[in-house]
C-alpha cells in the first residue's frame, strides 16, 4: 500500500508538474506574441515618425519661403505707397500750377482784350517754349547683355 501511495503521490507530482510547465510554456509563447506584436507596431510608429518629420521639414521650408515672399510684398507695397504719394503730392503742385498758369492767361486775356479796345491791334499771350534736344542712344562697348541708353545732345 505504501508503494501505491507513493506512485499516486508521483503520479500526482508529475500531473502537476507537467501542468506548471505547459502553463509556462503557454505564458511564454504568449509573451513572445505580444513582443512581437509590439516590435511591429513599434517599426510601423517609427516608420510613420520618420514620415511626419521629413513632412514637417517640408512645411517648414515652405513656410520659410512663403515669409520670405511676404517680406517682400510688405516692402514693395511700403515702396509702392511712398510712390503714390509721392505721385499725390506731384498732382497737387501741377494741378496748383494748372490753376496759378489758368488765373495768368485768364489776367493776360482780360489785359489783352482792354487793350484791343483801345488798340486795334490783338494782344494775345506769348508762349515761349524751349526746345528740346533728341536724346541719343549708344550702345556701352562690352557686350551686348550690357547696355545703357546715354542721353547727350545730338551734334
């Protein structure tokens, strides 16, 4: 009776031995595909990584030529409103010149015609005008891409 125990005792032992080492086996071959799954998904997490910093490298180098673009439409539109002015500020003094020249030939006109009613003779209001000299365009020896217009007077 005592060597049956013994076997049903061994027995037993070797039941339970074999059970702990297929749970093992089973926790181990669990862990190796969840590390395997985690390996992936870790070269697909680096993969997409690698693709968002070489689209945020583009961004940024389309952002930094895009500001560069803004800064020189800033300039040119700060240029181009100092033109307009400049232009307005132009428009005003001719058009006082316009209106100054206007009261002068409006007076000489008036001093003309009192004069022709005592005088038979018209007085009209003399214009000089300068003559203008043609400007002449020579080509600066030193190649054909360099060229510049030279304005001198005619001989």
């Amino acid at each position: 009776m005592k060597l049956i125990v013994v076997a049903v005792v061994a027995a037993l032992a070797a039941v339970a031995a074999g059970g702990f080492a297929w749970q093992q086996h089973q926790a181990h071959f669990e862990t190796r595909t969840a590390l395997a799954s985690a390996q992936a998904e870790l070269q697909k997490a680096t993969t997409d990584l690698k693709t968002r910093q070489d689209e945020l490298i583009a961004l940024r180098r389309q952002f930094s030529e895009q500001e560069m673009a803004l800064n020189q439409l800033q300039a040119e539109m700060v240029n181009a409103r100092a033109f307009i002015d400049a232009e307005r500020a132009v428009s005003a003094r001719l058009r006082g010149e316009v209106a100054r020249m206007k009261e002068e030939y409006a007076t000489a006109l008036r001093t003309g015609r009192s004069g022709q009613s005592r005088n038979a003779a018209p007085a009209a209001p003399m214009l000089i005008r300068q003559p203008q000299q043609p400007m002449v365009i020579r080509a600066v020896p030193g190649g054909a891409s360099v060229q510049r217009a030279t304005p001198t007077p005619a001989q």
